[in-house]
C-alpha cells in the first residue's frame, strides 16, 4: 500500500495543479468574454461572470473531493474515481464555444 | 495490475472504458487526466484568441473587419473540432492502457499546428493591410 502510493509519486497532486490551472484558464477566458461584452449588454456581461465565478467555485471543490478520493484510492489500493469530472469540463468548454459561435455570429 | 480482491463491484463510468481490461499502473490514469486538461486548456486558449479576435474587428476598418471576422471564424469551428475529438483520444488512451496496448496516435497535433499557421498568414496580412 505505502508503496503503491509511493510509487505512484506526486501525481495526485500534479493532476490537482493542473485541473487548478485549467479551472483558472476558464475563468479567465470568461471573464474576458464578460468584459469584452460589458460595452453591448452590461446585464448579460455580469450574468457571464457571476455564473464564471459560481462554476468555478463548484468544480474547484469537486476538484478537491476528486484529489482527496484519489488519495485514499492510491492508498487504501482502491479503483481511482472515474471519467465524470472530465466529462463535466468538456459539457462546460462546449457551452462556452458555442455561446462564443453565437456572439461571432450576432456581431 | 490485477484489480484488487475485496473491491466492490465496477460502476465507473463510461463503461466501454472501464468495463475492458485491467487496472493499469495508478501512474498513468492520471498522466491521461493531465494531458486531457493540457488540452482543454488549448481549447481555452482558442476561444480566448477567437474573441480577442472578433473585438479587433470591431476597430479595424471596414475590410480590416472582414480579414479580422475570417480569422475569428477558423478558429471557432477549430476549437469545436478540438472539443469534440478529445472526448474519444481520452477513451481510447485510457482503454489502451487497460488493454496493455499500444497507445493510439493523435491527428491532432498537426491540425493545430496548421490551423495556427493560417491565422499567423491572415494576422500578417491584416497587418500589412492596415499599413
């Protein structure tokens, strides 16, 4: 067990850094989109961030849960979680090019 | 890596992934993880550049706006492609490793490189245009 775990090194926490990075990458771009907005439709502009802010605050937290079930998984020689959280980012990128497509189109 | 005795039924999720093969090094599934955000986080950078983009357009001069609006519009459905085949290279990696097999090769590299080209070529010639 001690040694599966470590064997398996920093990796946890190397994937925590970059599920970190990628959420910032997200919210950055949001808020890029909010502020690029803000001089056509202000209301829509803070309805942008306010819900960039409120994801992000939720998946950072399943990131959290997901780096600590990996932990016990890793140690206690459990299956390691699944695909889901991956799959959520991918829903939520989608969302994003598509509202992106939408602006492209309206401007 | 056999799976461990003592485990409670699979019910990880998508099963045309989890429900083949054997559990791999604990090493790799994150390594997969990571680079499927690498990615994610291209796609980001995509849409970041497409907006930046699109709000040139709207500085630029009339045929400024036109050049400025094509650039946009490659790298929209561009970073729509990148979305769509990530979903299957993360599968298909993740089943390989459970398979013990070779990992399959991606398209995509060059694609992105190519498409970033383009829009270099276009960003020049907006440039010289602009002159």
């Amino acid at each position: 067990m001690r040694e599966r775990y470590a064997s398996a090194g920093v990796q946890n926490e190397r994937t925590r850094l970059a599920w970190q990075r990628t959420l910032l990458s997200g919210l950055a771009c949001a808020l890029l989109v909010a502020r690029v907005l803000a001089s056509l439709w202000v209301s829509l502009a803070l309805a942008i961030a306010l819900l960039a802010l409120a994801t992000t605050a939720v998946m950072s937290w399943l990131v959290i849960e997901r780096y600590r079930v990996n932990h016990n998984a890793l140690v206690a020689r459990r299956q390691l979680p699944d695909a889901k959280t991956p799959f959520l980012v991918t829903v939520l990128v989608a969302l994003s090019v598509v509202g992106a497509l939408a602006y492209l189109v309206l401007i | 890596m056999t799976a461990p005795t003592g485990e409670p039924a699979d019910r990880r999720w998508p099963r045309s992934v989890y429900g083949e093969g054997t559990e791999p090094d604990p090493r790799f599934s994150p390594a997969n993880e990571r680079t499927f955000l690498a990615w994610i986080r291209t796609a980001l950078g995509f849409v970041a550049a497409g907006v930046a983009v699109a709000e040139l357009a709207r500085i630029g001069s009339r045929l400024v706006g036109v050049e400025v609006r094509v650039a946009a519009l490659v790298l929209a459905p561009h970073r729509f492609g990148q979305w769509r085949r990530r979903s299957v290279p993360v599968d298909r990696n993740e089943r390989a490793l459970r398979r013990g097999e070779r990992l399959p090769s991606t398209f995509l590299l060059p694609v992105v490189t190519g498409v970033l080209v383009v829009v270099a070529l276009i960003a020049l010639l907006i440039v010289g245009l602009s002159r």
